[in-house]
C-alpha cells in the first residue's frame, strides 16, 4: 500500500493542550474542558529515538507534527525531539500549533536550531481577540502573532491557517494581511467539517462554553478561496469510487499510543474506542476493524519498525485497500472522508493569492 521511502508520516505527541477549542476532538463540548475519557500522556525523547531511529528517518521525507489530541507544543521534550530529527535526517518537520505557547525567545532559538527543515502553521482566526477567541479558546491572539514573528525572524518557515466559521469568514483577507504582517510566508484556510450529525449537514454547532452558558458555532456559508480537497492534487470534488486520500500521499498515522494506522479518520475512532471501551459500535464491530483490533502488537511503532510493519502487514497491504473494492462492505470512514458516497463536501482548504 505504501512506498517505503519518502514516507510522509503523521505524529502524535501529546494529548496535552492550553486551548478548548469547542470542536476539537480532545474537548467536552460541556464546560471546553478536556475529555474525561482521555488520558494525559506525552512522548519523551527517549520514547521518539525509539520509535524514530535514523534507519527509519531514512525513510522519511516529512513528519507532520500535528496534534489531533493535544497541542505539540505542549509536549516538555518538543525542542528536543525536534534538534534530535534535525541532528540525524534531512525530514522536513511541518508542525501545526495554536501558536500561544511559550515565547518569543524560545521560538526564535527554536528557529536557529532547526533552521529550514522546521515550518510551522500557527492558529489565527480572527483581526481581534474576541473574534479569535470565538473558536480558540483559552488563547492569546497577540502571543500567537508575536511567536510567529519571532520564528519568522530565523530560517525556518513561518505560516497561518485560520477556520472559517461565519463570524469570520467575511474578514480572511484581513486576516491574511495580518498573519503577513507578523511574518507568515503562506496562508491557508480551512473549512470546518464538524457541522454534521448522523451525516446530516448542520448550520450550527452547540455546546456549553467555559462560564456555564449554552454558546454555539455557526458554519461558514461560503467557501474559501480557490477551495479543493485536501489530499488529492488539486481536485475539487471527489467521485464515487473510495480514494484513500492518504495513500495518494504516501501518508502514515503514528497515534500517541505507538499504534500504526492508514489515516485520522480511522485513527480518532479507533483511539476513542479503545480508551473509553463504549461507542463506536459500528465502527468497532465491523471486520476489517476488528481484525486491526486483533493484531494491535503487529502494529505498534514502539514493538516493531515502522519499515517492518508497512512492508509486511496483511492488514495495510490487503485486507484494508480490497475492502475499498465494494462500498457496501468497506469501512465507513473510507467512504464518508474518501469519496463522495456519503458527503459531497469534504474538508475543504483554499489559498488566498491576491
């Protein structure tokens, strides 16, 4: 399924975070705390050079440290992990943050040390604190853009990304112009795709905010700029035949626990699973899931090589890509984020050019 080398992996290092933010997978939707489900761990340098030994980074052509539990940022060992890739590999490390943690100092000797194998995409999501805050929550617009510029001011690059919702989607240009102004080489934008419920499209997201209060999200009503699908070249739609957006990458998911898997989309329900022991039924009870389930040692980064389980795993190299075959027996997640047989829409992103 995957092409051992230039691999592009996907890391988890934490599932610690500052903000509370309101559809974040790590946050209760009442109160914006963190999840009681999830439990708080983080990688140490020592756990990442045995999961990442320099025969593995010879393999790998970007490591895209993203978060989907937790704030990299976050995690005490981050500048270390991250001198330790750039002592041993030429992997571009690409990195998304809310951008609020820690200083200017330290960003800027982080940019020094990493020089231009280091980018990071800091969280912007509004011209003020308030519209900013109105989905970053717990953060400090103008830390993030201080942090930036400083990061700017070395060799590493410096970029934005901002959600659309409708409180700011008639600013992204404004935005855009802010982010360059505090150093950001590129911009992107965003289109939240937690706006359904039972696969149905929702105008809004409610939730109880931080003092107690029902509060709500309302979803853009226009797309961004020169929007397409993540993950496939360019293309703005997809079609009805399952294309496994990550493969087209070369694309791996190394989850907080070690565990090796084809994407976000199964990796989030398999995580949620796993820890809470409850829901997901559908999800967990189908055969292609519960034969991952079954061989959860074979596919862990921390009991065996990366190159090992991509080369010789049943599951990624057969049994996962032939259930793409019959939309009816394929897993669920491939055909609702893969194609367009159960949305029409999918994440989009979009670049302002002018």
């Amino acid at each position: 399924m995957y092409k051992i080398r230039n691999l592009n992996v996907f890391i988890d290092l934490s599932t610690y975070c500052n903000a509370g933010c309101p559809q974040c997978h790590r946050t209760d939707k009442n109160g914006l705390g963190k999840a009681e489900w999830l439990p708080l761990i983080q990688w140490s340098i020592d756990d990442f050079k045995r999961a990442f030994p320099p025969k593995v980074l010879d393999v790998c052509n970007v490591l895209n440290i993203c978060g989907t539990w937790g704030d990299p940022f976050m995690n005490r060992d981050i500048d270390k992990i991250i001198a330790y890739i750039v002592d041993e590999s030429n992997c571009k490390i690409t990195i998304d943050t809310n951008g609020s943690i820690r200083d200017e100092q330290w960003w800027w000797e982080l940019g020094l040390k990493a020089g231009k194998q280091l980018q990071v995409t800091f969280a912007v999501d509004g011209i003020t604190q308030a519209m900013h805050e109105r989905y970053r929550r717990f953060t400090d617009l103008d830390t993030v853009l201080s942090n930036m510029k400083a990061l700017s001011e070395t060799p590493a690059e410096a970029g934005a990304v901002t959600i659309q919702f409708k409180h700011n989607q008639d600013h992204v240009k404004q935005i855009k112009q802010l982010c360059e102004d505090h150093g950001a080489e590129f911009y992107k934008i965003v289109q939240s795709d937690r706006f359904y419920v039972k696969e149905k499209l929702q105008d809004s997201y409610t939730f109880v905010n931080e003092h107690g209060e029902p509060d709500q999200l309302d979803r853009a009503t226009i797309d961004p700029p020169n929007p397409h699908v993540a993950g496939t070249g360019g293309k703005k739609d997809l079609g009805t035949q399952i294309t496994c957006r990550w493969k087209f990458d070369n694309k791996v998911l190394v989850n907080i626990d070690g565990q090796v898997l084809p994407c976000c989309y199964i990796g989030n329900n398999y995580w949620a699973r796993k820890v809470s022991q409850q829901g997901f039924e559908e999800f967990y009870s189908h055969d292609v899931i519960q034969n991952y389930f079954s061989t959860l040692d074979e596919h862990n980064i921390f009991k065996h090589s990366l190159i090992k389980i991509l080369s010789t795993s049943k599951w990624f190299n057969h049994m996962l890509p032939n259930s793409w075959q019959d939309p009816n027996t394929t897993v669920r997640q491939c055909s609702k984020h893969c194609s367009a047989l159960i949305k029409t829409k999918q994440q989009l992103k979009g670049y302002i050019n002018d």
